[in-house]
C-alpha cells in the first residue's frame, strides 16, 4: 500500500508541471486518509496576481482528468483545489522573496527574542535566515528554527461601517 507520502510525491511530480503549463503554481499538497471514509486530495493552487474561481474549476477538471487516466491512489477520495487564501504558508525559501514588504506571523520552534511568535514586515531572506522587522527592532530568524510562518492582514484599518 502507498504511504501519503508516497502519494503525495507521485501527485506533486505528476500535477506541477501540469499547473506550471497552465500559469499556476502548486503551492501546497494534503492527501488525508482517515481511518474511516473518503480520503481528501487537497491542492493549493496559486498564481502570480491571484487565481479567480473559475480558473480554480478550470484546473480542478484538468487535474481530476490527468488522476483518473494515472489511477495511483488506491480507493476513492474527494479532490480539492482551492486557494492558499490571504494568509497563505510560507514554506519555500522563494515564498519568503516573493512576500518582501508584506506583514507576516512568524511562530518560532522555541523562543527568539523574548517570544515564540513574531509579527512584521517580511525584508527578505539572506544566508538561511530570514529578515523580520518587528516595530523598531530588524530579527534574523534561521529557517531551521520556523515551525510555521503565514502571511498576516492588517485590520486596523476595517471597520463594522466601513
């Protein structure tokens, strides 16, 4: 029997240059098989400028049919492609340059200056770590020691009116 993760390399291999010929990215890949029920195939897509739903529909029907011709995963699952959302995951090191200047939350493996979770701009990634500016203070936190890191909103400026 496949292991997830052995479905998830052979999805990924299969999938991302399909995506990449359309104009999208694959930014994520789930494959969750509980002990009872339907399996879930979820794909994270995502392009440059944003991805609308009607090209989401597009590449779901694009990928269904390229998983139905390979048939690799055993039993039935549901499969979902949607977006990363607003507050996507950073996982790459190439999501941390494309988000400079964006306001990210850091969670850290253990405490960094005081605290496990930051909140500041994203400036960059330079020698394995990552550039943070938190109110005055610019961090460098090693990729090694993020156990998560997410695009962040600023809601300061919402309100119930406006």
């Amino acid at each position: 029997m496949l292991t997830n993760e052995n479905i998830i390399r052979q999805v990924e291999a299969l999938v991302a240059p399909l995506l990449a010929a359309q104009g999208a990215e694959l930014v994520d890949l789930q494959f969750i098989r509980p002990r009872r029920g339907r399996a879930t195939l979820r794909l994270f897509v995502d392009r440059p400028g944003g991805i609308t739903l009607d090209e989401l529909a597009r590449l779901s029907r694009v990928v269904g049919q390229l998983l139905d011709v390979h048939d690799f995963i055993p039993g039935s699952y549901t499969l979902e492609v949607s977006s990363p959302g607003l507050t996507r995951e950073l996982k790459k090191p190439q999501d941390y340059q494309r988000y400079v200047g964006r306001m990210v939350r850091i969670t850290a493996r253990g405490l960094l200056a005081g605290h496990q979770v930051h909140r500041g701009i994203l400036k960059g990634l330079e020698n394995e770590e990552i550039c943070l500016q938190e109110g005055s203070e610019l961090l460098r936190i090693p990729l090694k020691d993020i156990a998560k890191a997410r695009l962040d909103i600023e809601m300061k400026n919402f309100s119930k009116e406006g």
